[in-house]
C-alpha cells in the first residue's frame, strides 16, 4: 500500500463507501471480498477480510485496477 502511493485514509475510504464486486467465502482463515473504491480521483481496490468473532477487518492489499485486465467499469475481468 506504502509502496503504491496509498494513504490509510484511501483505504478506509475505499471500504466505507466502495462497492463489492467479487466475495471469496471460502479464504481461510476469513472471507473476504475485493472492494472498487473511488477515492481522491482514482479507482482502487481493497481486498479485505472480516474477523466477525472479533469485529475487526482486515486489509489484505490494496492496490489500482489495470485496464487491461477489467472492464471498463472495472466491475469484470475480462
């Protein structure tokens, strides 16, 4: 995230009020989901997993969606 030029209050951000687009229910040892962000001008995604026993979330990485691996809406892989 450091190395990406990503702010800790992106990613918070980025998961308070970004949009689900993929859920993985079977990582281990939480589920996670991968979150599109709109954030200070780009896109963003966050990959993160809920500890719900505990409350907590945990941010796995973040990082910018390539073009060329997304839709234009970044909503798909292509």
């Amino acid at each position: 995230m450091f190395e990406r030029g990503i702010t800790p209050n992106e990613v918070a951000n980025a998961i308070e009020s970004g949009e689900v687009i993929e859920e993985y229910p079977t990582d281990s040892p939480f589920p996670s989901r991968l979150i599109l962000g709109l954030v200070s001008g780009r896109a963003l995604y966050v990959v993160a997993a809920d500890d719900d026993q505990s409350d907590l979330t945990y941010v796995v990485t973040v990082y910018e969606p390539d073009p060329d691996q997304w839709t234009a809406d970044l909503r798909r892989r292509k």
